[in-house]
C-alpha cells in the first residue's frame, strides 16, 4: 500500500543547500480517519463516496471517519471543541496517523488541528495534490506537480521554529540574521521561481508543436472530463496508444497525442488529458495550464461523461467550470456518454440538434459497442461537407498522391496511359479548398467532378 506523500519544510542541511525539497514518503500504509461534516450545505452520499476513493486512491488505510453538521465553521478549528474532543477520542482509539478533511483548511486551521489530534492533518486540496504527486510520471508532469505542492506548501509554512531565530544578547551570543520560517520561505521561493522557469521552456517546446500542427492543418481532438470517466480506455479504443488505465481516480496525468484516422479518410490529433474533478485545486490548474492549454487549442472536445454516474450532472458541472478558468468553455464540444455496458436496456446511438450536428453518443469504451457513431460523429464535426474528387496525375504528381494518401480517403487508385494514375478520393470540403488555395497551378488545371 502506498503512502501519502509528505513534503517536510525546507532546511538548512546539504539538500537545502542544493535548493531541493526533501519528499518523505514513508514505506508503511497510514491509518486515516475521513472527517466529513455537513457546514452551510450538506455533502451528497457519493460526494462522501467519491472522497473515500480519493483517499484510497492515495494509498491510505481508512479505519475510521466523523460527521455531524455546523450553519458556519468554527474559525480556529473549522469542526467546533466539542466535535474536535470527539475526533480526539477517535484518532486515540483507532491509532489513526493522519485526518483528512473533505474540505478546504487555513493554515491556521490546519495547524490547530494537528496540535490538538497529535497526527497530521490534511484537507481536500492536500489529498488531491499528493495523488498528483504519486501518479505524474514524465518530467514535465513532475515539474507541475511539485510547483503546485510547493505553492500550496508556501502558505502552510507558519510552525513553531525557534533554534535559528535571533538571540537577545552580547556579542557572540546572537543567532542568525534570518529566522528559520524566513530561510524557508526564502529557498522556497527560488525553488518555485526554478520551477516555473523549466515549465516555461517545455511551454515554449509545446507551442512550437502546436504551430506545426497548425501548419500541417490537423485537426486536434482533445478528450476531457471528469476522472474515471473512462477517457484513457476511449482513448486507447481510438488509438491503440496502450495508455494505462484503471479503474480508480487520476490513473493517468501525463497527456498523450496520437493520430486517429477516420472513416471519411480524413485525419486528426487526438490529445488525452488529465482528468477534473470537484473542487480542484487552483495550483493544480495553474501548475498544468501548459498542459491543458491543448484543451485551449483543440478544434473540438469529446466531453467524455461516466453515464452510469449517480452524480453526473454534477461532475459534468465541475467539468464545464475548470474548462471555464482555463478559457476553453467557448470552444465546439461533443458529449461522449460512456460505459453504456453499465447500464440496463441502453444500446448506442447519437443525438443531433436541430440543424442535424452530432451533440451527443452513447457507447462503451470498454466494449467497443457505438465506437463507429463517434468516428461518423467527429468526421462531420471536424471535417465538414465531404465531396468526392477524381483526378488524372502526372508522373510528376507523386508529392500531391502522396498528399491525399495522407489526408484523403482513397477510393480507387490506377494507372494511366500516360503514365500517372487516375485517382478517386473523397475529402473534407474545407481542407480541400485550402489545399488549392497554396497550389494554384492545381486549381487551374484540374478537372473536377462532383460525384453524389
């Protein structure tokens, strides 16, 4: 059982002196109690559900938990005396080693808590950022995870050192010129600015990729929602990219783009995300934004929906805020209800508007059941009117056939009398309009014959 990652403060031994942090993660499973109360509104049973999970997810050994309910919270403990003696009494007998809360703590807060229970104390957006942590597996994905802990850290950086801070005294007998709480902050400081100053050249790398996407004129497909949606087994249905999936919470972090040919001939990028969830925390979001800003830059969004979901209407609600904060909320989306096999007496289909654009498909990731809706579905949204073309090429037409084997769907291919071949292909309107805008002579000479 993994345990929950522990970032101790930074000090003034040879690994601070590198301008590191050390990550404690000890080898032994951690006893916690799971601390949800009812304050201002109460938290739904899956809500309740779905924090367990998380916790579990983290690698905790869940031995107990506490509610009740509160109009407002309690400014110096968050839960109220009476409640805290009673979550005392709990931690001793169950020898728990850590609460968590499913709620956002103040540093104050926090640090009152752990005073009193004796144990750590971590609150939602902590046991959020440490499952981030366990997961991210590239370097870029490790940068953005220790610079949200860090930023989160930056805050919580209040106890009670005193073997550094400055002596009253003669000379001789006074301490340092900084407190212990100011060297941490001070290193903490330079860490971070390091931090973003990495994120800011693997930002700059991923923009030169996004330009030359643009330049190649791809379409890029972007899969978001909320995590366990079942993003990565769609993703790998589409791709056979072999991307890790599970069924638990933040399986995967790292982002992947694959190439997807469609029915139609045509082809796009598709981009796996990470995965959203409630209350996300803000440092997580704006230590991915690189990540997430091929979200901002997609040509659509498969907004991929968990259909057997109690709760799916909120999560696509959670969903829709974070693409909101990143600026992505405007851009052209289809909803993909997954994990249809789930569901009793549900067979796949897809949904129209009223103008007749796909809004909608039901499938199964897992089974593969409706995986042709969605290709039909993404081919019209992302390639528009399809028209077929019939071209006779010049032997030395080899760079255009090449061309349209890569973005076209071809129908019949033969050579002709005169050496070249007779080409039949079907292809997006729109893609084959720019294409002729950069090739003149083409347009000039071409004849073109419009096939129902």
């Amino acid at each position: 059982m993994r345990s929950i990652t522990r970032v101790s403060s930074v000090t003034t031994s040879p690994v601070a002196s590198n301008h590191s942090l050390v990550f404690d993660r000890p080898q032994s499973g951690e006893r916690a109690i799971l601390a949800q109360l009812d304050i201002g509104f109460t938290i739904a049973a899956d809500a309740r559900e779905e924090f367990a999970l998380l916790a579990t997810a983290a690698g905790a050994e869940i031995v107990g938990s506490i509610g009740g309910s509160r109009s407002a919270p309690d400014s110096r403990l968050f839960i109220g005396t009476g409640k805290a003696e009673e979550l005392q009494a709990l931690v001793a007998a169950t020898e728990a080693e850590l609460v968590l809360f499913n709620h956002a703590l103040s540093p104050a807060q926090e640090r009152n808590l752990e005073r009193l229970l004796q144990c750590r104390v971590l609150d939602r957006a902590g046991l959020i950022l440490d499952i981030f942590a366990q997961r991210a597996q590239s370097f870029e994905g490790k940068l953005q995870v220790e610079l949200a802990q860090l930023k989160h850290l930056s805050t919580r950086l209040v106890r009670g050192w005193t073997h550094l801070e400055r002596q009253k005294g003669g000379i001789g007998l006074r301490g340092p010129g900084e407190t212990q709480l100011e060297t941490d902050r001070r290193l903490l400081a330079k860490r971070v600015d390091m931090l973003e100053q990495r994120l800011q050249r693997i930002e700059s790398q991923r923009a030169q990729g996004r330009r030359a996407r643009t330049k190649a004129e791809l379409p890029v497909i972007s899969l978001v929602g909320y995590t366990n949606a079942g993003k990565s087994t769609l993703f790998n249905q589409l791709t056979a990219a072999g991307v890790f999936e599970a069924d638990q919470l933040f399986a995967t972090l790292d982002s992947t783009l694959r190439r997807l040919a469609l029915p139609s001939g045509g082809r796009v990028l598709i981009a796996d995300t990470v995965g959203f969830v409630s209350q996300l925390p803000h440092e997580l979001v704006a230590a991915f934004r690189s990540t997430l800003e091929e979200t901002r830059s997609a040509s659509l969004l498969l907004h991929v929906v968990d259909a057997a979901a109690v709760s799916r209407n909120r999560q696509m609600d959670d969903v829709e805020r974070v693409l909101a904060e990143i600026g992505s909320d405007q851009l052209p989306r289809l909803e993909v209800f997954n994990k249809l096999d789930l569901l009793a007496d549900a067979s796949p289909r897809m949904e129209r508007d009223a103008e007749g654009h796909p809004t909608r498909v039901w499938l199964s990731a897992h089974s593969g059941a409706g995986m042709d809706l969605l290709l039909t579905a993404i081919g019209e949204l992302t390639g528009g009117t399809q028209m077929r073309q019939r071209l006779l090429l010049a032997p030395s037409d080899g760079k255009l056939r090449a061309w349209l084997f890569e973005h076209a769907q071809i129908l019949t291919d033969e050579p002709a009398d005169t050496g070249g071949w007779m080409i039949e292909f079907s292809i997006s309107a729109a893609q084959w309009e720019r294409h002729l805008t950069h090739d003149v002579a083409l347009r000039q000479r071409l004849e073109t014959v419009r096939l129902p």
